[in-house]
C-alpha cells in the first residue's frame, strides 16, 4: 500500500503510519501565491493500492479542495484503488434539506469525492451515519466508541448514566449505554440558530448520579455545556464529557472551561486548538 498525506492533520497521518510501519509517500502538498493548491507526486504509484490520509476538518473548505485535489493527482497518475480516509467529514450536519431554499451539502462533497477519483472512504461517527447512501462506493463508517469508552471506563465511573444532548444522539448514546450497562437520558435541544440552542427538558433521572454526556462532535459548545448545565442543575453528581470530533470554534473553548464538567475526552480527528479546554483529554484513533 501507500499512504499519502494532505496537509489538514500531518500529526494524525504521522501516527497512522507509525501503527503501520508504512511511511508517507514524498509529495509536494502546497499552496501557489494566490491560496490555489499545489500538488506534485515524487514518486510512482501506478497500479498501487493508496490511502489519502486528509480528515476535512477547519478550515473545511480548504482541507476539501487538497483532499479532492490529491484524489484526481492519484487518479492521474494511475493508482490501481483510491481510498480517501477522513476522520472527520466536514459539511456532514448538512445532510437534507431541513428548510426551503437550502443546499444538502453533505451530497455535493460525496459526489465530488466520487468524481475526483475516490473508489473508497474511510470515516469515523459522521453526524449522521445515512451519509453512508450518498455513495456508490463502499464506505467503511467507523466509530470512536471503543478508543473513548476504554477511557470512560479506565475513570472508574460509579453507576453512570449516559446522556445525549440531543435526541438526534440517542441511536449513539444507547451504543455507549450498552457497553456500559449503564441507563440512558435524552435533553430534548432545539436548535434557535447555528449558534444557540435551548433545552426544553431532560427525559430520564439524574439525580445524584454521574453522567456521560455523549455526541459526535463539539462545534461552539453550545449543546454540550448547556446539556451540562442542565444535567447539574437537576443534580447530577460528576459529568464527563465523550465526543468524538473536537471541532471546537467560536467560544467553545470558554464555555467548556465554564462548564460545570469534570472532564472532556476527545479523540484526535481534529487537531486540537490552543488553548485546549483545562479538563480535555485526547484519545488517538490512529490505531
Ligand atoms: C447536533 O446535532 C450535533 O450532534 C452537535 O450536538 C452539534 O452540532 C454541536 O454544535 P455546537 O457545539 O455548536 O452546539
């Protein structure tokens, strides 16, 4: 195989090729004086089986443009099977038209990874797992569960409950609940805007129990430090928080430092911002 590395998350495609033993293939990933991506392969991967290591993560749309960019150089220079691995798929909460006059993003980035050379796609808990039927290709659609769970459970956690922010999670929430043989509540969030959200009530008990708040991904920590708040204000014990994709923009940072939680463990399909939240922890899924 070869292993190819955008520029998006180069500490990530480092790890993966270190659990591999496969180094990264030599190539100019650059960008030319007015922003425009500059790709130049320097070696010859005809026929070879390669892996774009590129997750599309901020900012997103430059990490798409090189990601499709590298597909159509492999492509070009006739690889025998493409494979784009993306720990995180930017544009996927865009996945239908939820008011009128909208685009569904997540399909025009999958037809385009198709169009550009894509024959497979390896992602991590995209927002929504359905995406996976955007495709004709096959989609290897993994989860951060085991790597974060392992963590969860290496806490010692008493009795948890496991939360999800909002109802969308719970298909997700139930999976850590079952690992856990843990019980399950839902904050029923409704979205205001991008940025705010409001809660309406919690369905299930928190009361002097410790809970594991659960989700895909951390954007403006809006959902997730409201969640917390809620959650603490009917008496919940200790929270921790399990997300796979620190996206963490505009305040999140602040409001996870606000939050009455006593940790956040992330996974590093993002690299993470500095400053980082105090009470983070980053679980690597590069094995
Ligand atoms: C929502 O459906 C997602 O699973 C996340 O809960 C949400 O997108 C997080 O966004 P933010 O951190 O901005 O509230």
């Amino acid at each position: 195989i070869t292993l190819i590395a955008g520029t998006a998350h180069p500490a990530l495609a480092k790890a993966i090729s270190a659990e591999l033993g496969q180094p990264l293939a030599e190539a100019r990933v650059a960008r030319f004086s007015d922003g425009e991506v500059d790709i130049k392969l320097d070696e010859d991967i005809r026929g070879r089986d390669v892996f774009v290591l590129q997750p599309t993560c901020p900012p997103v749309n430059e990490a798409w443009i090189e990601l499709l960019l590298l597909l159509d150089t492999l492509r070009r220079a006739s690889a025998g099977r493409i494979t784009a691995v993306m720990p995180y798929y930017g544009y996927a909460r865009k996945d239908r038209k939820d008011e009128g006059r909208v685009p569904i993003s997540a399909k025009v980035v999958a037809n385009t990874l198709v169009t550009s050379g894509a024959d497979r796609v390896v992602t991590l808990d995209m927002h929504a797992a359905q995406i996976q039927g955007f495709f004709d290709i096959p989609v290897d659609h993994l989860y951060a569960r085991p790597v974060l769970l392992d963590e969860v459970i290496a806490m010692g956690i008493e009795d948890p409950v496991v939360v999800t922010p909002d109802v969308g999670g719970t298909k997700m929430a139930r999976a850590y609940a079952k690992r856990l043989n843990a019980d399950l509540a839902i904050v029923d969030k409704r979205r205001i805007s991008g940025t705010e959200t409001t809660i309406e009530h919690v369905i299930g008990d928190v009361r002097g129990r410790n809970c594991v708040i659960v989700d895909d991904l951390i954007s403006t920590g809006g959902s997730i430090t409201q969640a917390a708040s809620t959650l603490k204000a009917q008496g919940a014990k200790a929270i921790v928080i399990a997300v796979s994709h620190a996206v963490f923009c505009g305040p999140a940072v602040e409001r996870l430092d606000a939050a009455p939680v006593d940790a956040i463990l992330v996974t590093d399909s993002i690299p993470p911002k500095q400053p980082s939240p105090k009470k983070l922890k980053v679980c690597s899924v590069a094995p």
